[in-house]
C-alpha cells in the first residue's frame, strides 16, 4: 500500500458498498494506471434486526445505514456517487468449481478457439446441473432460483503442464477448472431495490469472499500464492480455499465476531457496545496484561467452538487433495490472539489434508498492492474485505486473454438456469 499522497482530481470514481452482516461500509475510488485510488472511506451501523445474517430483513433501515455511510465517505472524497457495486457476504453465495477432463478426438491437431469455446460452453452447462443438484439437497421443498455473479476460470492444464492459453497447442488431455458463484435470484432483485433507494445505479454485485482472494496478488499481477482465507464477519465466517491466486472454493458457517463480544459482555456484565470495544482493544493490544489474561480466559472457549466451525467448512473440500497450509485472516476479529492459538493447535487439522501443520496469520495492511491511500485513512482487519472488493475493478489478466472473454460472452449468452 501507499499511504498519503493528496489530490483531488482523476478520472470517475467509483462506490463500493460492503453490506457486511453488522456494518455497511462505504469506499470511494477510482482506478488510474491499473491501481485503486481510495479519496473516501466510512461505516456505519445497521438499526437493530435490519440485517440477520447478511441477509436484507428491513430494507428501510439498511437503506438509511447506507445513506448514512455514503454521505460521510462523499463528504471526504469531495464527490457524489452516481453508481454502486454492492458487495455480499458469503453467507449469501453458492458457488461451484468445476473440472472437466477433457479427451481431444484428434491430439495431433492443434487446438483452436470454436474447440475451446466448445468445451467451456459444456462445462457452464454441467456447473448449472451441479448447482441445482447442490440445491435440492440443501432445500427439502422448492430451490431458490439463483443468479450468475461471477465466473472466472481456475486453471488450465494440457496433458498435465499449465497454460495461460491452450489455443495453438498440440496434445490430448486438456483440463479446464471454472469457478462460479451464484446468489438467490429473489436477494439480486432486493439490491436493484436498494440501489432504487439510494438513487444509484446498480453496476454490478460482487461475492465479498472472492474479492478476499485477491487481497494479496502484486503489482506485477503475479497469482503464486496458496492459503486459506478466513473472513470473520460481525455475525458468519467465510473460509475461502486459493491456489496460485484463484478461488478453489468457499464455504461459510453462522459464528462471526459477536460470538466474542456475547462472551466479554457475559462475563464482565457490560453493555454490547462497551463490550465490543475491550474485543478491540484486546485484539489491538491495547488491555494491560491483567486485564488481557482475564479476556483471553473469558474468550478461549468460544474459540474452540469457532474453531470446530473452520474444521467442518475446510472437510466440505472433500475433492481437494491437500489443503495450502497457510491461513490468513481478516475481518473485525481477526486479530483477536486466541484465533491464532487455537488455529496452530494440531488436534484440529489431524484429520484434514494439510500440505503441512496450518500457520495462521492476520493479513497486514500493508501487504495489499495496488492500492494508494489519498486521504491518510487507518487501516484495520476489518477493512480487508472492503479493499479485497475494490481490487476487482483491477485487470488480473494479460491484455489478451482469450479464454477469460470467451468465458465471459459464454456467460453472458446464458439466460438463466434453464
């Protein structure tokens, strides 16, 4: 990152609303030379029993948290939005990976683009069969119809070796993995609602935990990271597997970060407001070590119980091999230590497929490239996954990748889920 260079000029900017399961948070940027340039930044709080979940219960209340953000995060940027990207927790999102094998009639032939297109079109179609099976097994009456958010492709392999392109290459066997997430077609419709509300147009609706999984690519747009991303959210955690820089799945369960602050405000008999500030400042460092010791008992026990939580989300990757054995961490409670101690206990990980013993770490700030700080902001955990949502508006892929807009005008041909 790069903090503190003022200007007030550039090209259009651009809102982001992060419609986090406790907060909405509000970032305004514009993107100049392949970087994010933050000049507005702000949250605020949703009125009591608005959002369960990260899901809209009273679409009034949320509209006005909204409001209330965007108008701080404009007064500090010196702009009006005219336009949103919403971002939604991965509560909210079913996403399926797909691989396919596929054997090529003539592997002495060159493959061109109608073959590659061919295949992906076949592997959109078994992701859509594969999403409606996963639905009827999660709901036992009628299966929410669902909506296309995001498709990216995974990997690509000819006869065993990796390639950017496999246009123009000889060989038999080409693997192809595609990665799509999907929300409640019903919750899509809700947003264009909001966005109504706020008198913004609705650009797009990104899946915050995939915005999470770019947190660490680099400048030079190199992807050669592995690890498991979890992002605990004010009310569920989303556990993200990435290798070599893309999302080989998500899964999420329903314990967050108020998990932590129920267990200060009943031990200490404190107000739920008072009590969420000791989590920070515990996190932070903030507490003198007597005090520390006593929230670090108080908290320890809900730990484990979050803890149970990431093991049985990471065991839903049945098809996964191995599993990175890096763990980063983000969100408002990532920085809470006993996180961090019970994730490098080894009970925990003896049944999964770890490539080696899991280490944990919070996900510094200044770890995420491509992003120039305006306005001199303090940047926190809990603001990762905003900046994650911002780096989508970033090209990840070379000027010319075939592939990516093949998927994408394959997508877009696709109405529905037929």
């Amino acid at each position: 990152m790069v903090w503190g260079r003022k200007v007030k000029s550039g090209p259009q900017r651009q809102l982001i609303l992060d419609l986090g399961t406790g907060t909405v948070k509000a970032v305004i940027v514009f993107v100049e030379d392949n970087e994010i340039h933050v000049t507005g930044r702000a949250y605020a709080k949703y009125p009591p029993k608005s959002m369960q979940g990260g899901v809209i219960i009273d679409l009034n209340g949320v509209a006005e948290a909204c409001r209330l953000a965007i108008e701080a995060a404009s007064v500090q940027a010196d702009y009006q939005p005219q336009s949103v990207i919403f971002g939604v927790s991965g509560q909210l999102v079913e996403s399926v990976t797909t691989t396919v094998h596929y054997d090529r009639a003539h592997p002495d032939q060159a493959l061109d683009a109608s073959e590659l297109k061919n295949i992906i079109y076949k592997i959109q179609q078994r992701s859509v069969e594969r999403l409606k099976t996963m639905l009827r097994e999660k709901f036992t009456d009628a299966h929410p119809d669902v909506e296309l958010i995001h498709a990216a492709v995974a990997d690509m392999q000819f006869d065993g070796y990796a390639v950017n392109n496999p246009v123009g290459f000889q060989g038999k066997r080409l693997t192809l993995t595609i990665f799509n997430a999907y929300i409640p077609l019903i919750y899509a419709s809700m947003l264009q609602g909001l966005a109504r509300q706020l008198n913004l147009q609705l650009v797009s609706i990104a899946a915050e935990p995939y915005g999470i999984s770019k947190l660490l690519v680099k400048s030079d747009n190199s992807k050669d990271y592995n690890g498991i991303f979890i992002d605990i959210g004010h009310t569920t955690t989303d556990v993200l597997v990435v290798r070599s820089g893309n999302v080989e799945g998500m899964q999420n369960f329903s314990l967050g970060g108020q998990l932590f602050t129920r267990s200060i405000q009943k031990a200490l008999k404190t107000t739920p407001d008072r009590s969420e500030k000791i989590k920070i400042e515990h996190g932070s460092g903030k507490l003198n070590k007597k005090s520390a010791d006593k929230i670090s008992e108080t908290l320890m026990p809900s730990a484990h119980i979050w803890l149970s939580g990431v093991a049985l989300a990471l065991k839903e990757f049945s098809d996964l091999k191995t599993l990175p054995s890096r763990i980063y961490l983000t969100g408002g409670s990532a920085s809470l230590p006993e996180l961090r101690r019970v994730l490098l206990t080894k009970e925990w990980a003896q049944d999964l497929p770890f490539a080696s013993r899991p280490y944990p770490e919070v996900v510094p700030a200044d770890d995420v490239d491509n992003i120039i700080d305006e306005v001199g902001l303090t940047w926190n955990p809990q603001d990762l996954p905003s900046l994650g949502l911002t780096k989508l508006l970033l090209d990840f892929s070379p000027t010319e990748d075939m592939v990516t807009d093949m998927l994408q005008n394959i997508v877009r041909s696709m109405k529905g889920l037929g």
